[in-house]
C-alpha cells in the first residue's frame, strides 16, 4: 500500500473559479498527486499524494507554469559555531532536503542563511531546529517569526493597491475628459484632434501596466487549455482599446472608446482589491485561533524560572503559569491550583478549576491562582495546532453543493465568448440600424459584444460556496464546534432525526448517588451511618456503583472503616465486617439468599428502578437497614438540548445497552419519547441503518470511540467531549466543550451557512442569466457591465461575512 500524504499549498493570482479549476488540474498531472482541492477564498490547494512518486518541486512547477505563484516565505538566519566552509555546505544540503524548502543558501563568511521555504508545510522554528539538529545554533534576525503566508498576501495587495491607484490616476481625468465632450461641457476645444492622442496616452498605461496582469494571465490560461475571467477582461478591453486606434489615425469614421477600455480594468481592479479585503475578513476566526497562541513561556531551569520563546517549549519541560498568563502549551498539572478560562476553544464561559493531575490546553487564561505544569503536548501536537488544522482542513475541502457550480464555471468563459461573437454578428448584419444612428453598425456591434464579454462573472460563482464554508467553520471554531469537512457543514443541515447515545453523552457516565433510604424500625442507625458503614464495604470494591457509594461518603466527609473479610457476590453484591457488625450490600436477590426478607422494601425499590435507578439493600447485623439507590444522572443541558431539537423540528432518539426500565426513565427525565434499547455496541450501526431506511437523515451523537460503527454509518457523526484529543474522534463534527448544547448549535450552523450559500448561489447564477442577455440585447454600456461584474463578487463575499455576527444561542 503506497504512503499517503497530505500538504497545503498556499496560492497566489488566482482570480476565479476557472483558475481553481486550472490549478487543480496542473496539480493532478503530476505523477503520483491522488487528489488536489483548491479554495478560491483562503487560496490554498490541499493536495493529496504519495511521496514515493511525487514530490512538492513538481507540484510548485505546475503551478508556476500555469501562471500562478506560491506564498512563499523567506527567513534569514545567523549561524553560530561553523568551522570551515564545508560546514556551510553541510548545512545547506540539509536545510534544502527539508519537506517545504523550496531553495536554501549557507554563506560561512557572512556566517549568515537564507532560506525560501512554503510556510503552510514548515516553520521558521522548524528551520531552527534543523540547523542545531546539523550541530549548529540559528539566531533569527528581526526577533519573533512572522507569518511568512500572511507577509507574502500582504505584498500582494501592496501590488494590487498600487496598481488601483495608478489605475484611478490615469482614468478619472480620462472618463471625464470623455464624458464631458460627449455632453457638450468642455467646449470646443475638446473636439480637437490632439484630445484624441491625450486620450491614447491617459488610457496606454491602463491598458498594459495596470490591466497587464489579465494579459499574461489570459495568455496561460489559453496555454493550459482553458479560458478564465482573464481572457473576458483582456478581449472586452482590448476591443474597446484596439477599435479606437484605426479611428484616432483616421482610419476609419466613428469615435474613440479609450476611456471605455480604461474604466472597464480599472473598474475591476478596484472590485477585485475590495473582494481581497473582504476576503481576508473571511479568515478572521482562524487568525484570533492563531493568535491565542502565547509567544513566550516560562520553564524551569536548574531549578529556576527562565523565560523562553512557546514554541522551544519540549515534552517533559516544567512550565510556570502565572494568573493573567496564557497557558502555552497542553499537560498536566503538577503543583498548585487555579481555575481556567476555556471559553476561547470550548466555547464554556464558566471558568474551570485545575489541580494537581487535571489537564491543561494550550491557548487558555489562567485566571486566579499559580501553577506548573508538565508540557505533554506541543508544537503541532496541541489542542489548539490540532483545531487550527481541521478548521483549515474543512475550509479547503468542498461541499457538494459546489459541484454544480464548478461544473458550470468550467464552461462558462468558452460558452461567454460564444455569446459575445454572436452578439456582435447579429447586431452586425442581422439588425438594421436605425436613421438617425450616431454610431456605425460596426461600433454598435462591437460595443455590445464588449459588454457581454465583461458583464459575465465566473467570480461569483466560485465564491459563493467557499467564502460561506470559511465563515461558517470559523464560527463554529469560535463556539467549540469542530466541522471536519464542508461536506460535513452541508449535511449537517438536512438532518431529520438526532440519535442520543446515553451513556457519557445524554448522562454524565459517572454513576452518582441519586437517594438513602432508611427503615423506620431501625432505631438510632442514621442515613450517614448507612452510607458511612456501606462505604467502607465498597472500599475494597472496583465495581462503579461502589465507587459511586464511597464518592458520596467522602463527600459528606465521613470517616471510613477497615473492612474486613470482604467478599464479592458476583452479580449479587458485597459483604464484610466493619466495627465488629456484619454489613451486606447489594441485590433483594442477594438478601434471599443469606435469608433477609425484602419484601416490605420492595415497593421503594420497584419505585426506583422505574425512575432509572439502581437499587442496593444495605444490611446491618442480618437486619435491612434501607437502600442506597445510584443512577447515572443526565447533565446539566440534557434537557434543554433536547427541547431545543425538538423545536427545530428534529425526531429525537435515545439509543443505548440498558435494559429498557432504567433507559425509558432516563429518555422521560430527559424529554426524549423514542427509545431504542438493549442494543449491543456492534449492533447500534445497524439500528442507524434501520432509521436511514424509513428516509431519515441521521446524525449520531456518541463518545467518538466505542461508538464509531455507529458515528460512521450515520450520515453525520457528532462526537461529544473528546477534550485535547479533537483530531481523534472518527465523526466528522467535534464538540470540543462535552457540552450536549453544542448539537442544536451546530445544526442551527449548519442550516445558515447552508441558506447563505444558496443565496450566493441563486445571485451568481440570476446574475449572470439576467444581465448577459441584456448586455447581448444593447442594454448596458461596457463601462455599467464592467461596474456591475467588479461589484457581484463583492456583494456574495459579503454576505458570506455576515455568518460572523450570527448568534448560536438557538
């Protein structure tokens, strides 16, 4: 079985759905690329692949040479202890041999590295690690790492900013000058030949500096096989441009459109410089996650406290948290107490208390008191690293619901074009022009072909989903809700039936002591004595239900005896002498058979197994004494999660192993009216199966590990309180928190982000369906169509921007 590999390439000069889909098609060219799934919004390509047959030079080739760039990074670093310059060439093969080192160059004069590296794959940390791991030590210059990613996007819209400005430079005085001659404002004068050639030199620098860009990239994406919004740009403004000259040279008659040409990229530019920034909106949530992350951390040292950078924090390292401080990376507690803001990744606003042996995730407020720790988790392997990757993951992959529209974006240029060529040919020689025409057939022909050609937007529709995917997942993120996929987000909102598993998820999973009963022909012997002298039988018992007896003993701090002659009865109970008096505790089975009547005790106990519970006699010197009754009890927000599914319209189901009584009394506690029990772990998929063959859309909600047939043969599996371990869970969707909330919160996610991308959807498509036919019927001037294109990819990337403000308190 080949090794199956997974990278995140950041890309850059993508401008819309066709480009992904050049992209994606470079990349699976490459032998031995199993899968490559590109995001218009976060431009990454997650790319699947075996590193026997294909290897990260290859992949970044293929899409230099589709005409798109990498994100790369640069980090420059002073090398301490070489001797000679092998030393330097030493280190240079071992820095270039690193997985996302794209070239590295050592110099043992300057003493000094540089290194081009992909910063999705490797980190400046990395790098340091490597040249000391070489026997070397790596000083940064410039202090702390930069986001080597974000650096390079800011260049890009430093270029693209420039090139706006430039743009509104040349054509503002351009479309004026036009605009006013054309309604008789400027004089005479501006009917003068040399306007003309004023024009030609406002509108040349436009044209192929600051429109450029849609030149090479309409030029490779013909080269590559395909024809993107580039060839739309440079062929509508080209014409408007090229036109213009034969008139300006007296040619032919007519009049010059070089203010159209300019405004039409101008126009645009300023459209795709505000979709970037809207954009980048877009990734808000991942960029607060990101910058949870504490820069420093305090270790100890030779027994003292020594300051040091969070990520050289190493496994084993004892780490010091002080209140206010952040804790920097996931362990365990090893000396003193305080209570933990969570919030920020479980999405639980009550602070947690932490002692010695608790667990601590990176990333949280220490609020009130100091502790230290011992660092278990670190680097990529903490909580946050983990959360930070799946949101990453899910915002790359693609929902099914985008598939139509990639599909239609992977025709849409050609069939465009089409309509444009036939627009000028109709407008041409098929519809006569009228008398009093200002302007030829041939001007008029071409004017309407050049705002079919820019009216139409691929943008849009490549957008539409993935800025909706992005928001929506980093929402989630922020509230304790980990959606591992889009295709996760998207079925998520077409659930019908919630299956409940009880035990751990419905309950606590901690049996807990629910009533004491006492005879009341027992005399002097109190509800503490009970607990008190069952409590010490227990002590020396493993089984849950004694745990539960001696945790409510402890509680009540009762002070425990020695036990001695303890026996088990298997499946009965308990027995022992404590303080000289013979205490039973266990079954009314157990109690027939050392020949104790139970029968006065038996309606309390009927009573409390109807309610869920489990009932133990206690026995004191052959005489019963009462019951202790233990029950797993439901948490806090059982209740009230099931009946806010209830409200949205969801079929609740409990689905679990107890016997029917005490799974019917819980399921009542707890709201639920269908119940399916008595079922065997291996057979709760096949109870899934049977709700999906009566048409239900299931979504199970479990532990993540003993229910993960069930979890996987639902079609969306939510895994509740998996704590650090997040990447572990099989489900598809993790609740981070434990908190049963979490579940109508992520459907009511889930159904939102599901309406805005429809939304997206239905304008990119009306959009496009509307406008180009009326472009093509002479309605809209190419200057309005170039506005209205600029303008639609704004209006979907901004309604995908208001799942930010959307309130989970369903």
């Amino acid at each position: 079985m080949p090794e199956h590999k997974q990278i995140s390439l950041p890309v850059t000069g993508m401008t819309c759905a066709n480009c992904v889909s050049a992209v994606e098609r470079n990349l699976k060219k490459v032998s031995g690329v199993q899968e490559a799934n590109v995001n218009l919004t976060t431009e990454r390509a997650a790319v699947s692949y075996d590193p026997a047959a294909a290897n990260l030079f290859e992949m970044v080739s293929r899409i230099e040479r589709a005409g798109y760039g990498i994100a790369a990074g640069e980090a420059d670093l002073v090398i301490q202890r070489m001797s000679d310059d092998n030393d330097a060439r030493r280190l240079e093969r071992a820095l270039t041999g690193l997985e996302g080192v794209l070239e590295a160059s050592v110099s043992f004069a300057q003493e000094r590295a540089r290194v081009r590296y992909i910063p999705t794959i490797i980190s400046q940390n990395d790098l340091r690690q490597a040249v000391e791991k070489a026997g070397f030590t790596a000083v940064e210059i410039g202090g702390e790492a930069e986001d080597a990613e974000r650096q390079a996007r800011q260049r890009e819209m430093a270029e693209q900013r420039r090139l706006l400005i430039t743009g509104l430079i040349f054509t503002v005085p351009l479309f004026l000058l036009a605009m006013g001659r054309d309604l008789g404002l400027w004089g005479m004068w501006a009917h003068a030949p040399w306007v003309n050639w004023l024009m030609l030199a406002l509108a040349t620098p436009v044209q192929f500096y600051v429109g450029w860009q849609y030149y090479v990239g309409g030029y490779k994406s013909v080269r590559n096989g395909s024809a993107n919004m580039d060839v739309l740009i440079a062929m509508g403004s080209s014409a408007a441009y090229f036109y213009s000259i034969p008139v300006l040279l007296g040619l032919i008659p007519g009049h010059v459109y070089f203010e159209t040409g300019a405004v039409i990229i101008t126009l645009i530019r300023l459209g795709k410089f505000l979709e970037a920034r809207a954009k980048g909106e877009t990734s808000e949530a991942i960029k607060k996650l990101i910058g949870l992350q504490p820069k420093t951390a305090t270790v100890m040292r030779d027994g003292k406290e020594a300051e040091i950078p969070a990520a050289e924090v190493s496994v084993g390292d004892l780490v010091v948290v002080r209140p206010g401080e952040r804790v920097p990376v996931d362990g365990v507690v090893v000396e003193g107490r305080s209570t933990v803001d969570e919030s920020m990744l479980t999405g639980e606003s009550m602070p947690v208390p932490k002692r010695e042996g608790d667990d601590v995730i990176g990333a949280t407020l220490n609020k009130t008191g100091r502790f230290v720790f011992e660092a278990a988790k670190v680097g990529k392997e903490t909580a946050l690293a983990q959360i930070i990757r799946l949101v990453e993951e899910a915002q790359t992959s693609k929902a099914p619901i985008q598939k139509l529209a990639d599909r239609v974006s992977a025709v849409f240029v050609p069939i465009v074009i089409g309509i444009a060529l036939t627009t000028f040919l109709v407008w041409y020689f098929i519809i006569p022009a009228p008398t009093a025409a200002d302007v030829s057939p041939f001007t008029r022909a071409l004017i309407n072909m050049v705002a079919v050609l820019v009216i139409a937007c691929p943008c849009a529709m490549g957008l539409a989903t993935p800025t909706a995917v992005m928001v929506g997942t980093g929402r989630g993120a922020e509230m304790g809700i980990l959606l591992k996929s889009s295709e996760a987000l998207e079925q998520a909102g077409q659930i019908t039936t919630v299956v409940l598993d009880k035990t751990g998820t419905l309950t606590r999973g901690q049996p807990a002591v629910t009533d004491v009963l006492i005879g009341r022909e027992n005399g002097s012997l109190t509800e503490d004595d009970l607990l008190r002298l069952a409590a010490s039988v227990e002590g020396s018992s493993e089984h849950p239900l004694g745990e539960a007896i001696l945790a409510r003993a402890n509680a009540h701090g009762l002070a425990l005896s020695p036990a001695d002659g303890f026996e088990a009865e298997v499946g009965f109970g308990v027995r022992a002498e404590v303080e000289g008096r013979r205490v039973l505790v266990g079954s009314p089975s157990m109690m027939e058979k050392f020949g104790l009547d139970a029968s006065q005790w038996r309606e309390d106990v009927t009573r409390l197994q109807s309610e869920g519970k489990t009932a133990m006699l206690c026995a004191v010197d052959d005489r019963i004494g009462g019951i202790i009754a233990v029950a797993d009890t439901l948490k806090e927000n059982s209740v009230q999660a099931v009946a806010q599914l209830k409200q949205m319209g969801l079929k609740v189901v409990m689905l679990t192993g107890d016997n029917r009584l005490t799974a019917e009394a819980i399921a009542k506690q707890a709201g639920i009216d269908e119940v399916i029990a008595e079922v065997l772990p291996g057979a709760k998929a096949e109870a899934i199966q049977r709700l999906q063959q009566q048409d239900e859309v299931v979504a199970m909600v479990g532990d993540g590990i003993n229910d993960a047939p069930a979890l996987a043969q639902a079609e969306v599996g939510i895994a509740i309180g998996t704590g650090t371990d997040v990447a572990m869970a099989a489900a598809p969707v993790v609740l981070v928190g434990g908190d049963l909330m979490g579940v109508p919160k992520a459907i009511a996610l889930s159904r939102r982000t599901l309406k805005t991308i429809r939304q997206n959807l239905f304008w990119a498509f009306i959009y496009n369906v509307i406008l180009i036919p009326a472009a093509a019927a002479g309605l809209l001037v190419p200057m309005l169509a170039a506005g209205a294109m600029a303008f639609s990819s704004v209006f979907v990337v901004t309604n995908s921007l208001r799942l930010r403000k959307l309130s989970l308190s369903v």
